[in-house]
C-alpha cells in the first residue's frame, strides 16, 4: 500500500491511495475548511445570543407598561362581558375617539 501525491501543487491537498482489491480512494485534508466554519458558526451563535439578551434588556424595562396596556383593557371587557351575560347593564361614560372615522361614528 503506497501513498502517492497527486501533483506537487496539491500535495498537502489531496492524496491517493491503492487499496490491496484494486480501488483507489482519495483522501482530502478539509480540516481548515472545518475549522473556518466551525468558527463562523460560533461567532454567530453569539452574535444571535447577544442580540436576544439585548432585547430582553430593552424590552424588560417596557414589560410592565405593554403588561397592562394589554391587560387592562381585556379586563374590563371581559367584567362587561359578565355583566352583559347577567343581563345588568351599567351605563358608563362615551369616550371620545381621536381617530375621524370612529369620531364620526359615535357622533351619529
């Protein structure tokens, strides 16, 4: 068994080999192309990481304010909801709208 270079360019490339059956196989030394992406592969696993625990600190500071934003007034529709299901009806205050188009709406 004899392992011959294929040219004196690629000799660190790629290299044969005669097997004892009459078959050839080619070897090819890929380990820097391994290695290369492997590092780009984790550069941006943590350039990913970092942006998302960026967010999360952005957005921790804010959590509270959109909780109820969004909270809030679900609850009062739901305890409408409720009421409406209990047949009481409670007259509550007409807000204004600032948008034209519900303004227009409620002013009919």
């Amino acid at each position: 068994m004899a392992v011959v270079d294929t040219n004196a360019a690629d000799a660190d490339a790629s290299q044969t080999r005669n097997n004892d059956d009459g078959t050839i196989e080619a070897w090819f030394d890929i380990q820097d192309e391994f290695y290369i992406d492997a590092y780009y592969s984790f550069l941006q696993t943590i350039c990913l990481v970092g942006l998302l625990v960026g967010w999360m600190i952005a957005f921790h500071g804010n959590a509270k304010k959109f909780a109820k934003s969004i909270s809030d007034p679900l609850q009062m529709i739901s305890n409408d909801m409720n009421n409406v299901s209990k047949l009481v009806f409670v007259e509550e205050q007409l807000l204004t709208s600032k948008m034209s188009e519900i303004l227009y709406i409620q002013k009919r």
